[in-house]
C-alpha cells in the first residue's frame, strides 16, 4: 500500500496530459523537443513517485559535451542539455533558508563498460552570487573511491548567473518529526501504524482461509485394511482428512468440520482501516476499497470542494514552482552553453495541469459551447482555455476561421459589405 499510494500521487499530479508552454509558439516546441529527448515525463513521474515515498527528490540540470579551454566554453553540435533525478539519500543540503534550499551536493552512480563511477557536485553560490558546480568523478571498485581525471567533466563550471539548477520534488506538508530540517516528510509518515494494522487483517484473512478449511475426521478402523501389512485407505498426504479424536462415539465413524469462515467481518475491516488510510494520505475518503481479493482504487470525478481536490492544489503549488524553476535554467542553460536557442528567457511559463479527475471536461466543453452560442464568451478565449491553444495559436486559429467562413459565403454569391454594419 505505501507504493501504491505514492504510485496514484504520481499519476495525479503529473501525467500524459499535463502540457508546459511558453509566450513564444516556436519556444514552446524547441522546450518539448529538449524536455522529449530527457524523456521528461517517465523522469519527473518515477520522481514524483519516489519523492513522495521518502520526502525528497531533486530534478538537476547540467549541460554534457560542453568543453573548456580553461578561459572560455567550447559549444558544438553535440552540447546538450541533460536532466537528471536525485533521490532524498544522495542529496545533501549545504544552505537553506525557510525550507529553501540554496546550496546543495548531489551524488550519482552511473555504471560504463561494466565499472561502477560515482558522480558528486555541489552547488553553491560565489561572491558574485552566481551559482558554480563543482564536479567530481570517482571510481568505485571494492567500495573504495578513487579519483579520476576525465577531461569531459569540468571540475568548476561557473553558470554566471544566479539561477538554481535543481528544482525540489516532494509532497507539500510540514515535517512533524524535525522541524529544522530543509526535508520535506514523506507522504505517509504518519500513517505506519495504519499500514500495520492493513497488513495485519489482510494476513489474518490469508490464515483464516488456511485454518479454516474443511476438515474431515474418520475412525482409525477406516484409515487402514488388513491385507497383512496394515495397507493406508487414504492418502497419508491428504491434508483434509485425520484420524478421528477420542472420545467420540464408536457409531461415529465419519465427522465433518462444518465452521464457516470470518472473512466477511475482515474485510470490513480491511475497507475500514483502508478509508482511514486514504484520508491520513490526502485522498479523501474512500479512495481504496478490498474488492474481489484486490485493492480497487475509486474512478470518477470528484468534487472540486472534496478533501483530495484541496489537496491536490496544495500539492500542485509546489510542483509548479518547482518545474518553472527548472525550464527557467533549461532556458538559461541552452541560451548560453549550447546551440539551443530561446528568444526570451524571461518569458512567461505556463503549466496546465490534468484536471479531468476534478471535472468532467466533457460538460465543461459544452458549457463552454453553449456560452460563445449566446454570446457569453469570446471564441478566442475558448480556443485558448478549452481547446488548450496559446494565445497566439487561438488568434490564428480564430482569422482562419473567419476567413474559411467568408470565403464560403463569397462562393455562393454573397457580397462581404452585405455583412458590414
């Protein structure tokens, strides 16, 4: 269940349909094309995922291919920008502020040609207040650490700006258990008593299916025949028949084990314990429920005024914060060390978040249809807002189609000024 519940965080909060955009068109799928070939979206779900498991994770930018000549960087045709996730247990924070990390190491373990490397670079701010990484490379071999000279990897690269390269992942709750820590607490930090209560009743269903199987006793004059040597009736293996106890009537030669099974009440149980756990982990109520030997998780839309919608906003703010911060360096990054080329860094970033587990997009399109047929709403704003256009695609979008209508109605002999008033 811990899994699983960090599991259904991540498909929530960050999935297929969550769309980043740009002001500029031509930005925005220079950005898709960069954040595609990091495989972004496997990456920062599986991150999400383990953040909420252990409370942490960092999204870290770096640029691979990127050359020096000790003065000046050398970019080619092969300098990329490249994104990688930190787990909570190779980060370690160096400066924060109000939770906020501002200085930080990250270790990774990266494996070539069958030998073990470990990776670690920190983050930290120079005089100028820029941020500069200095990076180091060791080989692992019988847990021991050597250092390596690799000319690919540039042990001091100074970014010459002031922008953060990494972006914390995790979920939005304060930490109970240290409150001067910069972590953040995993999203089920509080509810281990609940996991062991599940487990417990989901172990005693298993054991009352195998203590409570259908038994039956026979007489020990049944078990054998005598053909001299004692010979067995039944299979000495079999687990459901045994030797008849004492004490009972000789008349009795067979008895049954009727009882029947309490796995009804456990289940109740089970459901119950598990409706508490989906509150404790910000679902609401009755997210999980044991149906049909499985854990169901519950399908349909929520109310926009429900437990889960709150906290899935609360959770979204962080995320947002984190992941405009991320495309703000990507855009930094490729502006300034590679050949990927922004026309502004500064422009505005925009997450659209999937919101059809909150409403039925379905009736909010018809709704949305039913307000530009009375006038209510501009069709650009519904090509912008429901159709999911940016502003200059929904302009676009709005003149082809006033000119494909005019064009139509020239067509059949009507003239333009007859629609002029």
């Amino acid at each position: 269940m811990p899994k699983k519940v960090c599991e259904d965080w991540a498909d929530v909060l960050y999935n297929e349909k969550v769309k980043i955009q740009v002001s500029n068109d031509k930005d925005t799928e220079l950005l898709k094309d960069i954040l595609e070939k990091n495989n972004f979206q496997v990456l920062t779900n599986k991150g999400i995922e383990k953040s909420f498991a252990l409370g942490n994770g960092m999204l870290v930018l770096s640029v691979q291919r990127l050359k020096t000549d000790g003065e000046n960087y050398i970019v080619d045709e092969k300098t990329y920008p490249n994104i990688e996730f930190v787990g909570a247990k190779k980060i370690y924070p160096l400066s924060w502020n109000n939770d906020e990390i501002t200085e930080c190491g990250f270790i990774t373990n990266k494996t070539e040609k069958g030998t073990k490397y470990t990776y670690v670079s920190f983050h930290v701010l120079n005089e100028k207040g820029n941020y500069v990484i200095k990076n180091y490379k060791f080989k692992c071999l019988n847990n021991l650490l050597t250092p390596v000279e690799d000319e690919s990897v540039i042990e001091e690269f100074d970014t010459q700006a002031n922008i953060p390269w990494f972006a914390p992942l995790g979920p939005n709750i304060c930490n109970n258990i240290d409150e001067d820590s910069p972590f953040r607490l995993s999203i089920y930090a509080n509810s281990i008593h609940t996991f062991m209560n599940i487990d417990n009743i989901y172990d005693s269903k298993d054991l009352e299916v195998t203590l409570g199987r259908r038994r039956t006793f026979v007489s020990e004059d049944l078990l054998t025949y005598d053909d001299g040597k004692e010979s067995p009736v039944f299979d000495p293996n079999d687990i459901s028949v045994y030797v008849l106890p004492k004490g009972f009537n000789k008349d009795d030669f067979i008895q049954s084990d009727n009882d029947s099974l309490r796995t009804d009440t456990m289940i109740n149980d089970l459901n119950t314990e598990l409706n508490i756990l989906s509150s404790k982990v910000g679902f609401g109520n009755e997210r999980y429920k044991f149906d049909r030997g499985d854990i169901q998780t519950a399908t349909g839309i929520i109310s926009a005024n429900s437990d889960m919608f709150r906290t899935i906003k609360k959770h979204e703010l962080v995320l947002e914060s984190s992941l405009k911060r991320l495309i703000k360096a990507i855009m930094y990054a490729c502006n300034t060390f590679t050949n990927y080329k922004f026309t502004d860094i500064n422009q505005e970033i925009k997450i659209d978040f999937d919101d059809s587990i909150i409403e039925d997009k379905g009736a909010e399109q018809a709704r949305a249809s039913l307000e530009v047929g009375q006038g209510l709403r501009s069709k650009v704003d519904y090509l912008e807002n429901i159709r999911g256009f940016s502003k200059e695609q929904a302009q676009e979008e709005y003149k082809a189609i006033q000119d494909e209508k005019l064009s139509n109605q020239q067509a059949f002999g009507f003239q333009e000024e007859w629609f002029k008033c």
